[in-house]
C-alpha cells in the first residue's frame, strides 16, 4: 500500500494542492517538472497513519472498486471533453468522471510514473504505444485512435494582417513579436507547428519569435493575453467560444504537417476498466463524433 501512495504521489496526479487534516498536518504538493514533492508540516503522526486518511480523503485512488473515471486527455481534448462529460454522466449517472488536462508527454511522463488513470486520450499514437510497450495497458486492450486533429494559426481581431490571403507568411511580419506554440519536446501540436513553418518556408526567419506554452491551452492563453501576436495550435482550441469571439484563425492546410493521430488506451493502473471502457465507447460513438466534429476534429480512418 505504502509502495502504491509512493508511486502516486511521485506521478504528479495531485498538483498544487493543499490539504489540511484538523489543523494538525500540512500536506502540500508541488509539481516541479515531472515530480511532486510532498511537504508534512507535522511529522510526528505515522506516516502511514497520514495515508490512511489521504485514502479516506481520495477514495478514487484506493485498491477498491470505483465509480469513479480518472481520466488523463491531451489539453487539445479540453473543450470537447468537458462537453462530453456533461453528456456522458447524464447517460452514466453511475459514473462520475474526473479529468485532468496537459501536454501528452506530460501525462504518459505520469502515467509512467505511476499515475492511477484509468485511460488515457493522447493527442498522438507515439504515447500510448510506449504505455503498451511498458505492459502499463489494461489486459486484452489495445491503443485505439479515435480521432484526427488540425492545426490553425490564430491571431486577435484587432490585428491588422490579413490571415485569409497570407496564411503562414504573415508571421513574417515586423508586427509579430512572438509566436506562441505548444513545447515541441512534449506536445505533438508543437512538434506540428514547427513542421508546418518549415513547410510553408517561414521557420528560419520566424524561430527566434517562438514562444513555447507547457501545452496548446497555454500557448493559446499567450496569444490572447497579449503576450504573443500570433498563436500556432490545435484548431479545437480555436473554435472554443472565448477565442472565437476574440480572434480570426487560418487553419493549417494537413499537408504542411505529419497527421495528428489522437489515440487513446485504457489502463491497468487505474481501478475502473469497466467505466473508462464505457467513457471510451462514448467517444467513439455517434454523439462523441458530434461533439469531436464540432470542434474541429476530423474522423479517425479505419485501417
């Protein structure tokens, strides 16, 4: 049990919390990369007393029998998947799911570590099939892709670049500063984004304006606070409706780039197959494509 805890607590799961027990104990967790280190103001209570009760206070992580979803997804999956969540709990009222978002490096970076999702939604198939390699796979389950992703560039509305007629070649402009992308070392959108300038023949003059967000949501975050003038990710988070409001985007045509395999794979360190296979088959069906197609996504080809 012990060895488990140790694990999770190491995987980065539980992120910039604080939790108090009674005014007696502190346990405070800070994510430094890929590890969590764990504070107890107050060492004098067992320590395995302490995880007794972070098992009564966290029971989703506990080796019973859970109705709960724990859910790792690709922060390209955010406005979707919070949709389809509403949706699926109203089918599932069983089932709650508890999701959190980051770059797909991130996340496998967790999972690997120890992490107890219950399945992962990566936005590549490099991930998961690492995972499997791993034996970190539920038994009997494969690596499936569910659903293809785009790229857009996008730029505020009070820009006066005309991103229609220019596409990529507006980044040329003495006008944008920076140029907001995901981390090309943990982020498949970032990997994306680079290869789409390379093809367009803007990187060379355009690489020193790059800024790198820890992930898509973050690379968007610079570009509509002001901190970039011109942002390269995930076409999803493009259509989300604060953005859509706020900016114009040009989408990527998928020639610029190697194609973005959204795939995902249950696994065997989390505590309910049974529900992330439902959350799964959810995606994957006809009102999952409803809401993928919605934001931007493009259906996953059969092989």
């Amino acid at each position: 049990m012990v060895d488990r805890f140790d694990s999770v607590l190491r995987s980065g799961y539980f992120l910039e919390n604080h939790y108090h027990l009674k005014g007696r104990v502190e346990a405070k967790f800070l994510i430094d990369h890929r590890y969590v280190l764990l504070y107890i103001t107050y060492m004098k209570i067992p320590r395995l007393l302490f995880l007794i009760g972070f098992v009564f206070l966290f029971p989703g992580v506990s080796q019973g029998v859970s109705s709960s979803v724990l859910v790792a997804a690709a922060s390209s999956m955010k406005f979707p998947f919070d949709e389809m969540i509403v949706a699926f709990e109203r089918e599932h009222p069983e089932i709650d799911v508890k999701i959190s978002y980051a770059s797909s490096g991130a996340l496998f970076s967790q999972i690997k570590n120890g992490a107890p999702f219950d399945i992962f939604f990566s936005a590549n198939e490099l991930y998961p099939g690492e995972l499997e390699k791993l034996h970190l796979a539920s038994s009997a389950q494969k690596k499936e892709i569910y659903a293809l992703g785009q790229v857009a560039l996008w730029m505020p509305k009070h820009s006066q670049n005309k991103l229609a007629t220019e596409g990529l070649e507006v980044l040329l402009s003495a006008k944008i500063h920076k140029i907001s992308i995901a981390n090309p070392r943990h982020a498949p959108y970032g990997r994306a984004a680079i290869q789409a300038m390379q093809k367009a023949g803007v990187y060379e003059q355009t690489k020193q304006k790059l800024v790198f967000g820890e992930n898509v949501s973050q690379a968007a975050q610079f570009v509509s606070t002001g901190a970039a003038q011109a942002g390269l990710f995930a076409y999803s988070m493009t259509l989300a409706p604060a953005m859509k409001n706020a900016g114009a985007h040009w989408l990527v045509p998928p020639a610029y780039h190697d194609p973005i395999q959204h795939a995902r794979l249950i696994l065997k360190t989390g505590n309910n197959v049974a529900g992330a296979g439902e959350f799964a088959a959810f995606v994957s069906g006809a009102h999952g494509a409803v809401i993928l197609k919605k934001y931007g996504f493009l259906e996953a080809q059969p092989r």
